[in-house]
C-alpha cells in the first residue's frame, strides 16, 4: 500500500506540473510585445510546435518504457525534463536582444517541457489510479484538478512578478519547485503494480476501440488550446483589455477547469460521469458562440465568458483517461500515455494552427465560431467514447478486443 506521503507527492506533483505547462501560454502577452521578445503570431504558435512533438513522442515511449524500467523513472525523467524546459526559459529572458538566439532557446524549452508533460502526466494518472484501486476514477479527477489549480496559478504569478518588474520570476519558481520534487520524489518507492497484460506490451494489437478515445481526445486537445493559448490575445486585441484583465481571463478558464473538476468529482454519487461527459461539449459550445459575440469594449464580459469556457472543459480529458483506463485494460498504463498524446496532437493543432489564420487576416471572433463547431462535433463524439454500456465491467470486457 502506498503511504501518506507518496501519496502527496503525487498531488503536489499534480499542482506543479500545472503550473509548469501554461508558463509559456501565460506569458503570451509578454512573447509578443515589442519590448520583449517582439514575437508575430505565427512565431507564437510556433513555440509550441515542438513541445508537441516531445510531448506525443514522450507519452507513446513512457507506456513502454514503465513497463521494463518502472513508472518511477519515467516520471523523474519527466521532471527533470520540465526543470530544464523552466531553466531555459528563465535564461532566454536576459537575451530578448538577441531575438535568433532568445527564440532558440524558446523552442528549446517547449521541446524540454513537452518531453516533460509526456512522461510526467501519464505516470501520474497512473499513480492516482493504481494507489486508490477502489476509487479510481475519483482520483484521477481530484489529480486532474490539481493540475488545474497548478494552471490556474500560472497566470496569477505572471501578473504579479511582472507587475514586479521580473516576469521571469515565475520560471524561476517553477524551477525550484521542481527540483525540490524531485529530491523528494528520489527517495520514495512509488511503485506501481502494472498488469500482466501492461507488463507483456506487443502480445495484444492496438483495441479498435482506443481510436475512439484518440479521436475525442484530439478534438479536445483543439478546444481546451482555443481558450488556453489564444484567451488573453482575444482580450487584449478584441476586447481592449489590459494584460491584467487578459491574465484575469485565463486564470478564470483554468479556475472554472479546477473547480469543475472537484465538483463533477464530488456530484459523481448523483450525476453519473457518462451524463457529465456527454453534457459539457455542450456547455463548451455555448461558451465559444459566446466569446464570439462578446462586444469590444466589454473585457468583463470575456472573462465571464472565459471562465464558462473553463467549465465546459473541466472534467472531460480526466474522464476520458479515467474511461479508457477501465476499459482497454489490455493498455492498462498505455491507455493515459494514449490518451494524453493525441490530446497534444489537438494541443498542436489549435496552438500552432490559429497563428497562421490570425496573420492571414482572420479574426479571433471567426476562430472562437469554428471552435463551436468542433464542440459540437466533440459532444457527438461523446456518446461513442461512453455509450449506454459503458461502466458495466463485463460490457467493458467484452468490448476490449483488437
């Protein structure tokens, strides 16, 4: 049984890690301005670019590799990889004059944190789930929350060391938090008990049903970026908000992502994760169609808008790697590492995809009206990642083939 404290360890991990992965979407506002790093739109979707590529590569890999060489090491090379992704953009802030080189060492950083995220997230998920068998899909969600309480106060320290004058504060500190976890993290167990089926990769092919979770976690990755990357542009560019407000937008996605997390973890007695899955593209939807509409001159209305958004969101990646872990039971710790690749595979495509349009001429209003259309489609798309059997162990079973 794990005791109290790797128990923690993994929860702290959890707000760390959040943190972490929206210090460079947090600092969008300071990536494009002239005085700073002077960054285009297309430049800015770009930093993003490789972090998805490690961050795809890193989860298919630490799949297997937790398999041969334990989940523990995965998960510290995951956050060794996130403090040198913290380290090299605390480095770049003193060489904003050297704009090849300063943009070097961003791309460089993104790559380092997707490597990061890839192996860190899956481990953990799969930490929460092995540690509280009985609770499992509980406890992935309050993990996911944490996350989300990590993302929440990435834009808050943004604000506030940059409001001090050093904006770089905020690396600063992730880093250090990092490397205290992993001097803690070294010297506990945190041993997983894989199945046997997880422990023996490349006797089962891929299940059919796994590309359903892929397809719905790509549609996802698309519309929790529209919001996370692109809000506190849409602020400050549409609304005339100022970066305070953009940040205060932000922090009101992820703040809504956070608390819709505990509370559809709390409600779970009485409303049932399926309908909870199938009602919020819903919710999301409607949040986009209104970001669209929302007038200039009007910023408080965007983060209301923004932190609906946030809801809309909240418990759908959680559930979904809740979901597949229960059900492909052939993947066992595969299933989060899938799940959390072809999310990033969406991440990618809304992170580096809206740039373009926007230096095209297209307007952020027209990206949000698109994106409820992809809420649509991923609210659809719901009902065949959880259809009617699902959650019924031996319906589960059966429909776990190849």
């Amino acid at each position: 049984m794990p005791t109290r404290t790797e128990q923690a360890v993994v929860y702290v991990a959890g707000v760390v890690q959040g943190i972490a992965l929206v210090t460079f979407p947090a600092a969008s506002t300071i990536f494009t301005d002239p005085s700073e790093y002077d960054l285009s739109s297309t430049q800015y979707g770009a930093l993003f670019v490789p972090q998805v590529v490690t961050a795809v590569t890193a989860a298919l890999l630490g799949a297997g590799l937790s398999a041969r060489v334990a989940t523990k090491r995965v998960y510290l090379v995951g956050l060794t990889a996130a403090l040198l992704s913290m380290a090299l953009l605390f480095l770049s802030s003193f060489l904003t004059g050297n704009e090849t080189l300063a943009y070097g060492l961003l791309l460089l950083a993104t790559a380092s944190l997707g490597a990061g995220f890839g192996f860190t997230v899956p481990a953990l998920n799969t930490f929460a789930a092995a540690f509280n068998p009985a609770t499992a899909g509980r406890s992935v969600l309050v993990l996911n929350a944490l996350l989300g309480l990590g993302t929440v106060l990435a834009p808050v320290f943004v604000a506030l060391f940059d409001g001090l004058g050093f904006w770089w504060g905020l690396p600063l500190l992730s880093a250090a938090l990092l490397l205290v976890l992993i001097v803690v993290s070294i010297r506990l167990p945190l041993r997983v008990e894989l199945p046997r089926a997880a422990a023996a990769p490349g006797r089962r092919a891929i299940p059919r049903r796994f590309w359903v979770y892929a397809g719905f976690a790509v549609l996802y990755g698309i519309c929790e970026t529209v919001n996370g990357n692109w809000a506190q542009l849409d602020m400050t560019s549409e609304l005339g908000a100022s970066a305070t407000l953009a940040a205060l937008a932000l922090t009101a996605f992820w703040a809504m992502v956070t608390l819709g997390r505990v509370l559809f973890a709390a409600v779970e007695r009485w409303v049932p994760s399926r309908v909870t899955f199938h009602v919020l593209p819903f919710v999301l939807a409607g949040a986009f169609v209104l970001i669209a509409l929302l007038p200039e001159g009007e910023p408080a209305l965007g983060v209301l808008a923004f932190g609906l958004a946030g809801l809309g969101c909240s418990a759908l990646l959680p559930l979904t790697i809740s979901f597949g872990q229960r059900e492909l039971v052939s993947l066992s710790a595969g299933a989060a590492a899938g799940v959390i690749a072809f999310y990033q595979v969406g991440y990618g495509v809304a992170a580096f995809g809206v740039g373009p349009l926007l230096d095209a001429g297209v307007s952020l209003p027209t990206v949000y009206w698109l994106s409820a259309g992809v809420a649509l489609l991923l609210g659809a798309w719901s009902f065949a990642v959880a259809p009617r059997w699902h959650g019924t162990p031996a319906a589960i079973l059966a429909h776990d083939d190849s």
